[in-house]
C-alpha cells in the first residue's frame, strides 16, 4: 500500500535524502518539473500548444520555472507571469535564472489581453501556503481562461491547487477563500492527504503522481520521520495482491474455522438493516451468522431468513447466555437498533465477552449521553463505524475541531482515546486503530462511488467487517477493515446505476469472482 505525506511529512522525507547526500533540493525541482512538464504532455497532446505559468515566491514557483523550460524544449508556447519574489531566493532562483524565455509581472500581465493558452499552470503556492490567498490571484487564473482564442482551457496545478490545505482538503481561510480549482493536479512524490479529504477531489479535478526519486512513500528514509506515522492508502491494485490472502477460504478450513457472527437484530418491523448485515457478514466469508432479535421478531425474522439462522435474545442477560458458546467468533450491534438502555446493555454485555465486535448506528448513538462509558468499556478488537453525526455524537469535541483540522488526525485521536478501531464513512473513509496506524480508503476520482449514498449501504459496510474479523481476520483487525472498505466501494461500482444496499451483498460474488478468487 501506498503512504500518504502531510506537508510535515513531505518536507522531513526531502529532508532527509538531501541530508544522507542521495540527491540535492535542486535535483528534486528539477525531476518535479520535468516530470510534471512530461505528464502535461501526456495529458494534453494539443495542437497549438501554448501554456502560462503563473509562479509563486517559494519551490512551487521554482517547479514552475523547471515545467516552462521543459515545455519550451518540446516547443510549446510559454508565457511566464510571476509574483513579486518568485524565483529569487534557493533553488527557486537557480531555475528562474535557466529559464530564458518571456516572464512578465502578474498583477501588470493579468489586465493585458494576450491569446487564450491551452493550459493555464497554477505554480503559485504547494506545500508552503501558510495563509488565506489574495483573491486577485483567483482573478488571474480566470482572466487567463477568459482571453480570447479558439477552445478551452484547462487548468493545471503543481502539487496542490493554490489555496486548498494540502493536508486536510479544506480551502484555508474557510470556504468562501479564494482557490484556484484545476482539472489536473499534479502531486509530487505520494499523494496528499488533501488531495483526497473534504473538498480536494473537487478542486483538484483528477490526480496524478509524478515520482521525483525518493524512497518509497511508505518505507521511511533513514529513521521514521519525526512528524508522526504515516497514513497508508488502501490502493485499488488491480486485482489487489492481498485480496485471496484476506478473504478466500483455505482447502482444509470448515465452517467453524471460517468464524461464526452473531448479529444482533432490531424490533419488529425495524429488521431490514441487521438482515443486510447478516447476508453480507456470510457472503464475505463468515462460515455461519445468526441472528439473534427480541422475541416478538422471531416469526418475522424466520419468513425472511434462510441461510442465515435465527436466535432469541430478549434483553442482555439473554445475550451474555448466548455468548457461553465459545463459537461464536464476532458480534455486530447497531444496524436496526434504537439508541436506548436496552441497546446501551446489549452493548456492554457484548463487549465484556472480548470478542472481535462492530459497533455501528444504534449501538454508538446509544451512548451519546455518556461516550467514557463505552469508552471504558472497548478493546483493540472492535470496530466502531460512525458516519460523520454519530462521530459527533461520542467526539464532540473532535468533531468541531474538525472543522479547521484534517479528518485523519480527528480519526487517530478517536481510536487513541476509545482504545479501539474506527472507521469514519464518507466518500474519503478514514480507519485508525489504537495502536497509532491509519488509513484511508477514498472512493473518489477513479474510485467515486456515489451510488453507495443509499439507505442501508453504512448496515451492509457492518456486516461485512463483522464477516471478515470472525475467522482467521481477527489477528488484523485493522487490516480486515480496510479490506471491507475496499469490497464495499468495488461492490458499489461493480453493481452501478439503480444501486440499494440489498443489491451489495448478492453482488460481492462477482467482484470475488473478477479478482480471481
Ligand atoms: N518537499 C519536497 O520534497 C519538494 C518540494 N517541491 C515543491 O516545493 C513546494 C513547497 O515549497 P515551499 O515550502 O517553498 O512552499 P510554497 O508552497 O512554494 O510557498 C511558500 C512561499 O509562499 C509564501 N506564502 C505562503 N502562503 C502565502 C500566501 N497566502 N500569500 C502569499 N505568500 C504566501 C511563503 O512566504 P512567507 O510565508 O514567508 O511570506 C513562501 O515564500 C511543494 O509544494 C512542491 O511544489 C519540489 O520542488 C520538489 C521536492
Ligand atoms: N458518495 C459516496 N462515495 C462513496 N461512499 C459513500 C458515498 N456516500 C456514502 N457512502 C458510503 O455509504 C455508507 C453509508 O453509511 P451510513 O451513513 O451509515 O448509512 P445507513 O445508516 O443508511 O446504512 C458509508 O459506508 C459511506 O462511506
Ligand atoms: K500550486
């Protein structure tokens, strides 16, 4: 799997192969630009070929300088129009001092009308913007598109877009700051977290990596950097190398081996999400899965139901009974469940069993009132899967601050603070485990899922964790989630148009199907 660099992250990997002497901050411009400069190429094979560049004061304007040459070399018109004290101090310097073509002032050249470019290239600020931008600067890339010419003209941005947080895909100084949104973002060496949380799928237009020569994202040069773990992307490999190893059943396993998952149903006429938890919990792997629902359910249950067995639990003392078979391998609590003092119960009895367990809808909401009871309550191997008003709910405080923070570093101190995993849903899904490790699974770009924003999809995501944590998955629980995160938004998109949660698990086969299993 791939890392994902915050700006911190970034700067100490740089830091570090220029300090163990492997290349020099100028190598590092120079293959960014270049790089970048090939995949515009590649990108946009169009006649006329003319850019401008616009260049900030710190390395991106220097990246920017690196890109001009390089497109000049293979004959596209450049126009260079830059920002007082681009190009004037460190590497940025020595690249403006190589670029020997046209470069005028900014604020003067934005009012002056010149021929439309076919890519207009935000080089302006990366990794560095430290404060909200000068709307002028959104002026600019805007003039430029509005110049008159023959066709469209698409934008270009240099590791981020100018004005978005590359670290937590919020436009810095709030939403209505000015940014410069692209077509094309071209991110240097790994991915940033902004790239992918919040609203950086829709400024950055679509994302491409451009290797500059570092060490691999996710092996650390030298020592681990001092600026935290780094968070893995869960990478639509296709087909993922680790899918057979996590999912597909060994030649001498059995039912009981494969693990066995007690879901824990809802009232009478509220069972439909724990019977799609159930069926996805068994079609991802479990050997068996029993439902277990209050007695007044059990005839509506068992008209429903076939593969899936069927058990009474009246209140928790009936639960923990239950729980006395040893079998009995994972839990999942909260689809269809009220949040009340019976789901509160059926909750902390489950936990004081110690099994693999998914907590989800009900069973979090539950203790809205009184989240440091559920907290004291959890160990490393439950799963807790709020969608963003139920993580509100038992992290209120992380929830605001969320506001102005990146959703990873809200996750990490979630998962720290309740001593177990959580998943936080949304088109960009972030698991962190208490152990400090996290991840992100973004079902955007080429990943979007936008069918799976249907009621049930969040049950059906329950069960198939529950699934895949009741057998041998219960040695890597986090591990185990990611994959569930994956098959969750692979099912969605192999499923389509007309997509409802029923549709997810039925559909499961074929995608195990297609990866070879
Ligand atoms: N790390 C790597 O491995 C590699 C990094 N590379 C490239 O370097 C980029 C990071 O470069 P960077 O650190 O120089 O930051 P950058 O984004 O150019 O901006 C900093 C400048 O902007 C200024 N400034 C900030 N905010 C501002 C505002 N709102 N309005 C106005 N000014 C503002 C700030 O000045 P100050 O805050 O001191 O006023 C400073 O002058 C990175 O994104 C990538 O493209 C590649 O070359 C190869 C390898
Ligand atoms: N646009 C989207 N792209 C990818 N995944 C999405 C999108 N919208 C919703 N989802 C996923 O669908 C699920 C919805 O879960 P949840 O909100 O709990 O719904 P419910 O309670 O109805 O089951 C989550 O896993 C979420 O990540
Ligand atoms: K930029």
């Amino acid at each position: 799997m791939t890392g994902i660099l915050t700006s911190a992250q970034m700067r100490s990997t740089e830091a570090a192969a220029i300090a163990c002497g492997k290349c020099s901050g100028a190598d590092l411009m120079e293959r960014a630009g270049q790089g970048a400069a090939q995949a515009i190429r590649d990108a946009f094979p169009v006649k006329h070929r003319h850019a401008v560049i616009l260049c900030g004061p710190g390395n991106n304007g220097g990246d920017g300088f690196v890109v001009a040459r390089h497109l000049a070399q293979a004959g596209w018109r450049v126009e260079v129009l830059s920002l007082p004290g681009a190009g004037q101090s460190g590497d940025a310097a020595r690249m403006a001092d190589l670029w020997d073509g046209p470069r005028e002032d900014l604020a003067r050249a934005a009012a002056e009308a010149g021929a439309r470019p076919d890519v207009v290239i935000d080089a302006l600020f990366g990794t560095g913007l430290g404060r909200p931008l000068d709307p002028l600067l959104a002026d600019v890339q805007a003039a430029v598109r509005a110049r008159a010419g023959e066709g469209a003209c698409a934008r270009v941005a240099l590791d981020c877009p100018s004005g978005l947080s590359a670290d937590t895909g919020e436009v810095v100084g709030g939403e209505d700051a000015p940014v410069l949104p692209a077509d094309l973002t071209l991110s240097f060496h790994s991915p940033k977290p902004g790239h992918y949380l919040s609203r950086g799928p829709e400024i950055c237009g679509a994302l491409t990596v451009v290797p500059i020569g570092l060490p691999p994202e996710d092996v650390p040069p030298l020592e681990a950097p001092p600026t935290g773990p780094i968070t893995r992307l869960v990478a639509p490999a296709s087909p993922p190398r680790w899918l057979g190893a996590r999912v597909a059943p060994g030649n001498g396993d059995h039912k009981y081996t494969r693990g066995h998952v007690l879901v824990l149903g809802g009232k009478v006429a509220q069972g439909g999400a724990a019977r799609m938890a159930a069926r996805a919990a068994l079609r991802v792997g479990a050997g068996l899965v029993t439902l277990a629902v209050p007695p007044a359910a059990l005839i509506e249950n068992a008209a429903r139901l076939d593969a899936v067995m069927l058990a009474r639990c009246a209140d928790a003392a009936a639960l923990t009974e239950l729980l006395e078979d040893a079998r009995l391998s994972a839990l999942c609590l909260g689809p269809g469940l009220p949040p009340d003092a019976r789901t509160r119960d059926l909750v902390l009895a489950a936990l004081g069993a110690g099994r693999p367990t998914v907590l989800d809808a009900g069973a979090l909401s539950a203790f809205a009132d009184a989240p440091d009871a559920l907290f004291a309550a959890l160990h490393p191997r439950v799963v807790l899967t709020p969608h963003e008003g139920e993580f509100a709910r038992l992290f209120p405080d992380l929830a605001e601050a969320r506001r102005e923070g990146s959703k990873i570093d809200a996750v990490r101190v979630a998962a720290d603070r309740a001593g177990a995993v959580v998943l936080l849903k949304g088109a960009a899904t972030v698991i962190a485990g208490p152990d400090g490790a996290s991840s992100l699974h973004a079902g955007v770009y080429a990943r979007a899922a936008p069918w799976l924003g249907t009621a049930g999809a969040g049950d059906v995501l329950s069960g198939l964790i529950a699934g895949l944590i009741a057998g041998r998955g219960a040695q890597d629980v986090h591990g185990q989630v990611e994959v569930a995160a994956w098959l969750h938004v692979e099912t969605a998109r192999r499923f389509g148009p007309g997509l409802i949660a029923e549709d997810l698990p039925d559909t499961l086969p074929q995608v195990l199907r297609d990866h070879g299993l």
